[in-house]
C-alpha cells in the first residue's frame, strides 16, 4: 500500500465531502469529534451538518456513542453504513460519562484520532456553514503560530423554539479567557498536536473535572495564539438539561466547584508569569471564587471559602473588604455580579 502524507488543497475548489474520492493510505487531514448520548431528535442534525462541509482535504467523521437507550446509537449506524468511507463510529456498551476514568473507557474511540486538525461537534448541536472547516483550516495552515481557530454561533433555546442571540467573542489572552470561556467548542478547530500535547501534560484525565473544554482552551493560550474569527459556522442548543444547564441544585453546585477547581489549577501553575504579583494572583483567585460561588447560588460553604481567602489579604483595600462584606452578607449576589466584576478588576490593575 502506498503511503500519503497529509493532503492540503489538492482540489481545484472545496467540493462535497461526500463526493470526494481519494487514493488508498491517504490520511484524513482532519477528523471531527462528536460525543453523542441520548440526542435521537437532534443527531441528524449534526451528522448532516458535517456531511455538508465542502473541502479540498480529506476529513473523517468519528462519532461516539455513549450507550445510549433511545434512537440515537440507530440513527448513527444508518449514516455509518450510507458512508462507510466517511464515518467512523463507536458504540460503547455500557456509559461511561459518570465513571471518574471516563476517558479509559473511550480507549479504542480515541484512538482512532488522526489528521493534522480536529474539529469539535457534540450531537445535539450543529454546523451552518459549508465552508466552515475549509476557512479555518486555511488560516491555520497560513498562521503556524496559532494553535486554534474558532467563530460566532447561534444560540437556539430549544425548549422556547426560538434563536436567542449568539454566543463566541473576541479572546486572545490566558487571562480574559479565565475570566470568561468565551469560546464555543462546536466552533473549533485545532491542532491536533497541541491537543495530544495538552493530555499529555495537563492529564485532564486524572483531574475529575466536570468541564472538558474550557481547561484545553485555558492550555492553547498559554501555549499558542488563539484567533478569533467573527462569523457564524453554527448553532449551539441550549436543552433543559444538559451538562452546563440544570435545574438539579446540587448538579449546579458540583459543575461550580470543578469550575473553581479548574481556574485555581491554572492560576496555580501560570499566575506568576507575565509579571503578575502575588498579590494580583491572589485577588484573581478570590475574583472567580466568588463569581463561581455566585452561580451555585448562595452555597454558604463557597461564601465562608471566599471569605478565609479575603482574609488572607493583609493590605486589601478597604473598598474591597466592603465590598464583600455589601455583596456577600447583605445581598442577592447576581443581581451585583456584573458590578463587582468592574470593581475586582479596577482593583487587580492597580
């Protein structure tokens, strides 16, 4: 069998992916990931949204099935046998998303993995542009120096059949992105080195946390430059339940905490870099304590945290200290949420 290496613009135009034809050994320059788990009304959505894309490489479609028990693991079989050239799917028999080595179940699913970029999109949501992978894939190819491409989405509220707005903005420091993960995952492309590299380093794995993008994108841009770009590729839907949105107020507790636990682990290994004082690390830290504790909801623990912390601080500003003491103790902490964020913020810059 002959060998080919990765293949980049050999089409005079971008054509259909389902269209393409390509020498026996060539490799997939990219392969799109896609998580599926109980999505049977929203999968074929998904699917046909990458189907739709028009390239001049090769792609390769992976998707996994996480034992699912409605129609989802059904339809995905239909369009691996439609396009058995194409797509590549793993069904796993028993679920693996609760089980803290979550990831050790997906073995044989990740190793499967190939190309030169990887492309992001779970299978309740969905791509809108057909030109979306060649676009990004074009800039990375031009821009070695960036590690990721990613764009604007809709925002769709599935439960109100209604488009809400978009999601995505412009980022390309460690520190915005801390402060707010402003990057949707459905919209990314990456180097698929970096993100090997990134599970390598970081272990993920081991971590437990709840969240698996944001940490990767906190990584890309301590490692590389991370562009935004400021188009729509796609839709995001928000479902009434899902990982990131929950009426269970302990569900809601527990995915604060990992985001907690996430921001003080990167703070941790890269405050100190890029001239930051301690004492800028340390109002950082207390900055997202308080703000992650804001979304859990009045979870006294997380307050009693936030205020040992502050304590801590042996020449904070006063306004600072009456500043918690207005927020926290007396009131609703949403409703200042934004107020507060101005005020952290003037005072880490002074």
């Amino acid at each position: 069998m002959e060998e080919y290496k990765y293949i980049y613009t050999p089409l005079p135009e971008p054509i259909p992916i389902t269209e393409q034809v390509w020498p026996e050994g060539t490799l997939p320059l990219v392969h799109t990931r896609t998580l599926a788990y109980m999505h049977e009304n929203y999968i074929r959505d998904c699917i046909e949204g990458i189907l739709m894309q028009r390239t001049t490489f090769p792609v390769l479609v992976l998707i996994h099935d996480d034992a699912s028990t409605d129609k989802t693991a059904e339809i995905i079989r239909e369009y691996e046998q439609r396009y058995p050239h194409l797509i590549k799917a793993h069904y796993q028999k028993e679920n693996s998303h609760t089980k803290p080595d979550r990831y050790e179940h997906r073995t044989e699913f990740h190793s499967w993995e190939t190309g030169k970029y990887v492309a992001f999109c779970d299978s309740d949501d969905y791509w809108t542009d057909p030109l979306k992978l060649q676009k990004q894939v074009d800039f990375l190819e031009a821009n070695p120096d960036y590690g990721l491409v990613y764009t604007r989405t809709r925002y769709y509220i599935q439960e109100q059949n209604k488009f809400q707005g978009h999601l995505g903005a412009y980022c390309d420091t460690f520190e915005s992105l801390l402060l707010r993960n402003v990057i949707p995952t459905l919209t990314v492309v990456a180097r698929k080195d970096l993100y090997d590299e990134y599970f390598h380093e970081i272990k993920p794995n081991n971590q437990k946390w709840l969240l698996g993008d944001w940490p990767g994108w906190l990584w890309f841009a301590k490692r590389s430059k991370i562009r935004y770009e400021n188009y729509v590729t796609s839709v995001y839907r928000e479902l009434p339940e899902s990982m990131s949105r929950s009426d269970d107020q302990e569900k809601m507790e527990r995915l604060a905490r990992s985001r907690t636990s996430i921001a003080e682990y990167f703070i941790d290994r890269y405050g100190g870099e890029e001239g930051n004082t301690p004492q800028d690390v340390f109002l950082l830290k207390t900055w997202l304590l308080f703000k992650y504790a804001c979304l859990a909801d009045s979870r006294r623990h997380l307050f009693d945290k936030i205020r040992m912390d502050i304590d801590k601080i042996q020449t904070s500003p006063l306004s600072f200290r009456l500043l918690y003491m207005k927020l926290v103790l007396f009131c609703r902490p949403m409703r200042h949420l934004f107020v507060t964020y101005i005020k952290i913020q003037r005072i880490i810059r002074r």
